[in-house]
C-alpha cells in the first residue's frame, strides 16, 4: 500500500508535540473494499504526517464474510505494519449475515474488543476515532475517550440504524425509534462526527449533531495509484475477451445494498449483443445468487475480489462502469467504490435517485438511470457503447473530479488541521467556542 501522502516539514514537527491518536472499528487491512481499506489509509497517512497511531480492530473477513487466512476468529493478535500498531480482538462471523446473525456478529466484537481499548489507557491517546459502522462499539469509545480525557471523533462511513431498517435488516416501529433515538444520544456526545458525503452530513444535522460539530472527511483515492492505462488491462487476454468488445465492468461488494440482481438482467437482456462483455468481480452474500441467475449467459464472466496491485488493471478492463444501487439506500450510504471508477477514467453509469449525492457526483460527468430500473440500465449501456467519443469524454471528465476533489493528499491534510485545532484549543466545556 502506497504511503508518505501527508509529511509534516521539520521545523513544524519540532514545534508541536507528537500526537497519539487510537482508531478503534471492525474493519482493517488487509481487507482490500470498504472501510477496512480506507482505515487503514487513515492510519498509515496519520503515522507518515507524524502520529503516534494505533488500531483496535478485528480480523479480516470482509467482503468474503470468512476470517482471512493466516488470522484466527477467537484470538487476540498483536502486529504492526506500515508504522502502525494494530490490535486485532475476537469476532464471530457467520457465513451467511442476515438481521440477527448481523447483531450477533458486531456484539461480539463489542464485548471482545473491550479489554484491548481499555488497556490503551496506560498509552494516553490525544484522540480516539471510533468508525462507524459499529454503532455497538461507541459506548465504550466514549467512555475511553471520558477517562483516558481524550478529544473523541465518531466517523461514519454508513448510518447503519437506518440502512438496516430500510433494507429490511430490521423491523419494528418502536425498535426503529429506539435505535434511532439511542444513536442520536450517542453521536451527540462526540467533539467531533465526520462522515463521507454532504448529504450524510445533512443527515448528521437532522440527528441533533451541532453544525461545528460536524466535520466533512470524504473517502479519498490515490490518483498516482488508480490512473488510466495506455495499453489495454492484461485483463482482457486473461478473460479472453476479443479486443473490439466492450466490457461492462461491476466491481466491488455484493451484498443486499448494492441491488446487484439488476445486472443479471441487464445481461440476460443484452445477450444478443455479442459486442457486450459483463465482468462481475467481488465477493458477498449476494454472490452465489447472482452466478446462478447467470449460469446461462454466455456474456458474463465472474472474479472473485482482485489483490490491491492488480486494482488499477481491473478498473481499467472496463469500457463502462456500473454501479448498482438499491433505491432505499438512498443517502444512507456512498459507495466507495465510486472514487475508483472515477480515477480510473472510464465512462460511469450509477444508478441513482434525483437529489442523492451519488446522482449529483455522477450525473456531472457520467450517466445516471433510476435505481433498480433494469430497461433505463439497458439502454444507457447500449448508448455508451456505441458511442465511443462519449464514453472518452465522461472518463476524462471522470478523471478531472477524481484528480482535482478526491486525492488522498487534500483529504488528509485537512484532517491533521482539524486533528491541530481538535487538540490544541482550550476547552470550555467544549472544543468549540
């Protein structure tokens, strides 16, 4: 994984004391999707500008829902990698996460993560960032942060309370407004809660969170690491697809959030189309569904997860990114798989409701259909490929938002500015005044 993004000069590193910050959330490398790949980049980041850092997290299992080899489900584990200190607690994963199963599984790494953060107390953090999801593990990140009287950061990646409702995880009324009510109280407590997209932050707002309070940390992209290719992706000769067809490529978790079953529609569709290529990459729940709704097509082919120096070479097979999307999710979420695509300057098509931040990132230099509207799908993909000036023209606009808003560089330094002023304002009561 690539480094050295955020470098504080000498003369500021010998002005200001070396900070101790601890991360404490489920995922982690070496997971390559998700938030466990964007807290680790997190951390690396914040161990090159100069901080102390460490990690109380679990072992890797995601997206595959399967503990990494080399890595054991029911043992503490202590390692370091890239500067950083990571301590892996206990978790049960089931292998096939529905609602209860789900609960389960985030409870125990809440109730076995507990005596790893609070033998941090001896380390004295200056801030502790809990990642969101697992709501089930702030309450302990608030009360570290209370007795170890360090500056708390909840980051949210997903506002899981309401995902879960939305897709049918969980049901109830009075449940939903328990939980919902629970986790207001919750975020409410932090000096600072960062999530991903504006609109999470409006939503934040609705909450109860305090405007300066709340605090905009995008998931971010290494342009120098995702760029596009002059040649063709070895991807292509390995998958054996001819050189004139154009590939549409969906890579990234397939679970229930993701409506991945209108890509088999999408396919069965197109099927007369020998020009068309699907490539479905990833791994998830949903999986094994989807490859048996696609047994019959002869114009879709399935890769398990990639390893991260293959990503760039992956991204770039594609003619035409998809990015399926469930309607209900809506603003709940922000696909991080999104800040690939765009780097990698290749024509997007993203399925995505008016108003929603997904719509509004990628309607400016891509295609957006309705969510879950199989024909609005098929037709955008045939227009695509049959127009190869537009497909250049969106990628290289693609590529211009990826390069100029999303670089990891930008995102990071303003989050050691935030991290300077978090922990070098006096508190009345408050980090604000």
């Amino acid at each position: 994984m690539k480094r050295a993004l955020v470098q504080s000069s000498p003369a500021t590193a010998d002005r200001r004391p070396s900070r101790k910050v601890l991360i404490y959330g489920l995922n982690y490398a070496p997971e390559l999707t998700g938030i466990g790949k964007y807290s680790a980049e997190m951390a690396e980041s914040l161990a090159d500008a100069g901080y102390q850092v460490r990690v109380v997290c679990a072992p890797p299992y995601y997206p595959e829902w399967r503990i990494g080899a080399g890595h054991s489900a029911w043992r503490y584990r202590t390692e370091e990698l890239a500067a950083v200190r990571i301590q892996r607690a206990p978790v049960w994963v089931p292998s096939r996460p529905g609602g209860l199963k789900r609960l389960l599984h985030l409870a125990s790494f809440a109730i076995a993560s507990m005596p790893t953060v609070f033998a941090q107390l001896f380390w004295r953090p200056d801030i502790v960032i809990a990642v969101a999801p697992s709501l089930m593990n702030i309450p302990a990140a608030l009360m570290f942060g209370k007795l170890a009287r360090a500056r708390t950061w909840l980051h949210i990646q997903d506002y899981e309370v309401d995902a879960a409702f939305e897709l049918g995880l969980l049901k109830g009324k009075r449940l939903r407004k328990l939980a919902l009510g629970v986790e207001s109280w919750l975020m409410r407590r932090f000096d600072v809660v960062s999530t991903i997209s504006a609109k999470m932050i409006e939503h934040g707002r609705r909450k109860g969170v305090a405007t300066p309070r709340l605090f905009a940390l995008p998931n971010w992209v290494d342009v120098n690491i995702i760029f596009p290719l002059e040649r063709p992706s070895s991807y292509r000769a390995a998958l054996n697809i001819p050189k004139e067809s154009i590939v549409v490529l969906y890579s990234g978790n397939m679970g229930a959030k993701q409506g991945i079953e209108v890509l088999a529609q999408a396919a069965a569709a197109l099927a007369y189309r020998l020009d068309i290529h699907f490539v479905l990459c990833g791994d998830g729940p949903c999986k094994a569904s989807l490859v048996e709704q696609c047994a019959h097509l002869a114009n879709c082919t399935f890769l398990s997860l990639q390893p991260l120096e293959k990503l760039n070479d992956l991204l770039n097979v594609a003619d035409i990114h998809v990015l399926p999307q469930r309607a209900d999710a809506a603003d709940l979420v922000m696909p991080s798989k999104l800040t690939g695509m765009l780097a990698s300057g290749r024509a997007i098509i993203a399925m995505a409701r008016a108003g929603t931040e997904l719509f509004d990132v990628v309607s400016a230099r891509g295609v957006t259909v309705p969510p879950e509207d199989v024909e609005a799908l098929v037709v955008a993909i045939e227009k695509l490929a049959d127009d190869e000036g537009m497909r250049r023209r969106l990628g290289a606009a693609a590529r211009f938002y990826a390069e100029t808003e999303l670089s990891r560089r930008a995102v990071i330094e303003r989050l050691d500015g935030r991290f300077q002023v978090l922990c070098d304002r006096v508190r009345e009561g408050s980090v604000f005044t």
